[in-house]
C-alpha cells in the first residue's frame, strides 16, 4: 500500500509499489489530463508537479511518491485561474493539445522558482516534446504568465471549457436572475 497526496488529497493506491505514477494516476485515480506520450522519459507528456519540481511520471514509481505531494493539471487550479493557465489561453498556444498539460506543469514549476526567466531559461526548462511545434506560441505565454505573477499585466478569466469567449458574454444575462425574483 502506498500513500502520498494527491492534488491535496491523501490517497492509498493498492497497487504494486514499482507501478509507475502514471498509470496510477490514469488508470486508478482517473485524472487522464496527464498523458502517456513514449513512456521513457523523452516527451514530457507525463510531467507533473512533486514537491514542486517537474518531474515526468512515467519514470517514477508509486513508492518513490510515498509521503510526497503531486499535483496534476487537474489540481493546478479548481477553475482555470492559474496564470499560466490564463495566459495559455490568451496566446492560444495549443494545437492539438496533447503535450500540453505536461508543458503546462512544467512552465508552472519552472515561473514557482523564477518568475522572470530569461529566453535561454525557458528553453532550458521546456523540454517537452511538441510535434505541432507550438513552441514560440509558448515561450510568449510564459512571458505573459511571468508578467501577471509578477502583478505587472492582468488577464481576464478564461470562460468555462467548451464554451467560446463571445458566447460566454453573450450567456452572463441569462444567468441574471429574473426580473422580480
Ligand atoms: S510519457 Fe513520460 S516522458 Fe513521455
Ligand atoms: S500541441 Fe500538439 S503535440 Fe503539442
């Protein structure tokens, strides 16, 4: 049995100790936003957050997590608020978004420690594989979620997913109560 938190939660996995956190991750807690590219520690699809540091899931067992804390991109933030996730969205940087979430983390973790990294520091941290090569698109936005860490840019809040920023305004009226009630 092995026990760690998980995106602020205690969980008990009853599973072999070697299990990879991914699997456990995926297949017993279900938090699928975290993704299984090669399974080698090449692509950085897996990467989530313990202690703090980005580290790729598939490479560490559910053991070596004992007592440690992971966030996933499901617990980065309850409702999308997290600058980097903010301004992901801003920059429209994904495309087909698989390598995302891992890219997400690790930007997250990396603006943690430096909120001002410089071009050769971004690149030095973000060695995740993109196949659709959305890599400027996210050198830009983690500028951006620098610059909002930092409290020198805001960025209005991302609408709920599925839902088009202009239907978003256009839907804020009809969620006014009625008239009289
Ligand atoms: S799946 Fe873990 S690095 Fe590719
Ligand atoms: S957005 Fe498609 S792999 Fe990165």
């Amino acid at each position: 049995m092995t026990k760690f938190s998980v995106n602020d939660r205690p969980v008990e996995y009853r599973m072999d100790p070697e299990t990879p956190l991914l699997w456990a991750l995926r297949d017993a807690s279900n938090l699928t936003g975290t993704k299984y590219g090669c399974g080698t520690g090449e692509c950085g699809a897996c990467t989530v957050d313990i202690d703090g540091e980005a580290i790729r899931s598939c490479l560490v067992t559910i053991a070596e997590c004992e007592g440690r804390f992971v966030t996933t991109i499901e617990g980065l933030s309850r409702d999308r608020s997290h600058p980097v996730q903010q301004s992901w969205v801003a920059e429209q940087v994904p495309q087909c978004g698989f390598c995302q979430s891992g890219m997400i983390m690790t930007a997250a973790a990396l603006l943690r420690k430096n909120s001002n990294p410089s071009d050769a520091e971004i690149d030095a941290a973000m060695t995740g594989i993109c196949r659709c090569g959305t890599y400027p698109r996210m050198r830009e936005a983690i500028r951006r979620a620098g610059r909002v860490i930092r409290g020198e840019e805001r960025i209005a809040a991302a609408p709920p997913p599925g839902i088009r920023p202009d239907d978003a305004a256009r839907a804020v009226p009809a969620l006014r109560p009625a008239e009289g009630n």
